[in-house]
C-alpha cells in the first residue's frame, strides 16, 4: 500500500515567520513530488512542484525533496495570514503515474 | 468558461435516488479523474480516463459509474447510495496521465446522501 504521511496539524505560526511543512512517502519509486493548497470549501490548487533532488524556489515557497530519505517538505517564507490553508503533499509514480495524497497539514498564519 | 467546471455544486439525494454528476474542461485535456474527498481521509483516486480510455478503477463500488464521452466531458452516474458516501467530489484533468503533468482540480460537488 502507497502511502503519504503529513501531520494534520493545525500548525500555527506567526505572521512573518517561516512555516515548514513536512510529508513522507514509502514508494521509493515515486517519481515527481506536488504540494497543493486548498482553502477551506475550495478545491485544490497547485502550488509547487519538484522532481530532484534538492531544493525548488519559487517567491516565497521552496520545496525540498531528498529522496533518499523519502522526505520532501515546504517552506513558506514571510508567511501570511493568507497563506492559512491545508496543504496537501501528493506524490506520483508507478506505472500509471497516479497522485496519491496525503491527509494535508492545517496551517494557520496569525495576524 | 475556463478551466474545470463542476455541475451541481451541491446535492443532496436520498438512498433510492438515481443522480450524475458532470465535469467539463476547457484545457484542452486527454486525462480526467475523479477523486472523493471525505473528512479526516485523504483524497482517494476514484477513476482515471486517459484519450478517453478508462485506465484506473480504484476498487470503487459499482454503484459509482463514470462515463467518459469524449476529452473534455466527464460524469458519474450515482444510484443506490450509501450516507458513507457523502463527501466532495473533485474532478481534475491533466495534459495526459504521466507522472510530470500538473492536475487542475475543478470546484466539486458537495454530496450529502440522506
């Protein structure tokens, strides 16, 4: 069985900080990595996406992945009161490809 | 209309009830899914339809059947169901179904089986 794990949070951090979110997975053929972002009653909306190893900037989102230790994780810089949402982690491999999610962290940005 | 639309937004319907639910992409896609959201659980891959094909039934009861007219429509034709079937329904579409192709998920319809 693939799984991914995430803490369910919530997760709260002040307005301005660096909030880290981490998820691992056990199929270590797993290919390419998503992080998706989804407001309460939305649905939701990608927002990073890495295949190698290391590390993926993008404005105020980095995506880590190591692959070796199954771990790929997200930092959200100067983070905002807009960025409270539950963040899922999907990774995709296998020979279909298909997403498998894990149950998303909560995160709350205090103003 | 861009992007991926969902029709109802909403439903409630009664175990006996007979209901479908309709996904359209104006992407210009050749892969749909469907995916059920229920609280506290992950989002479970339902059904995939690649070119039209479906390539992916997640073990999903057969009283969940989806229909793949051409690219752009996707349904699921409900009937006989259960109150553990409540939950979101979220269609998506990708490019093609290959491990690098981003999924847009479309708004979902929120079930609620009386």
């Amino acid at each position: 069985q693939k799984e991914v794990e995430q803490n369910s949070g919530p997760l709260s951090v002040p307005e301005g900080a660096i909030a880290s979110l981490n998820c691992t997975y056990s199929d270590r053929g797993s290919q390419s990595f998503f992080w998706y972002r989804q407001y309460s009653g939305k649905s939701p909306e990608l927002i990073m996406f890495i295949y190698s190893n290391g590390d993926k900037e993008d404005g105020r989102f980095t995506a880590q992945l190591n692959k070796a230790s199954q771990y790929v994780s997200l930092l959200i810089r100067d983070s905002q009161p807009s960025d409270s949402a539950t963040y899922l982690c999907a990774v995709k491999g296998g020979s279909q490809g298909n997403l498998i999610f894990g149950k998303g962290t909560k995160l709350s940005v205090k103003p | 209309e861009t992007g991926v639309t969902q029709t109802p937004r909403h439903l409630v319907m009664g175990m006996t009830n007979k209901k479908s639910l309709k996904c359209e992409q104006h992407l210009g896609h050749n892969a749909m899914y469907w995916y059920k959201q229920s609280a506290k659980k992950p989002l479970e891959l339902m059904f995939v339809y690649n070119f039209k094909e479906q390539t992916e039934n997640n073990s999903v009861p057969s009283r969940f059947s989806p229909e793949c007219p051409n690219s752009s429509h996707l349904f699921l034709h409900l009937h006989t169901l259960q109150p553990e079937d409540s939950a979101l329904y979220l269609c998506a579409s990708s490019q093609e179904q290959r491990d690098y192709n981003e999924q847009f998920f479309g708004p979902g319809t929120r079930l609620t089986v009386l």
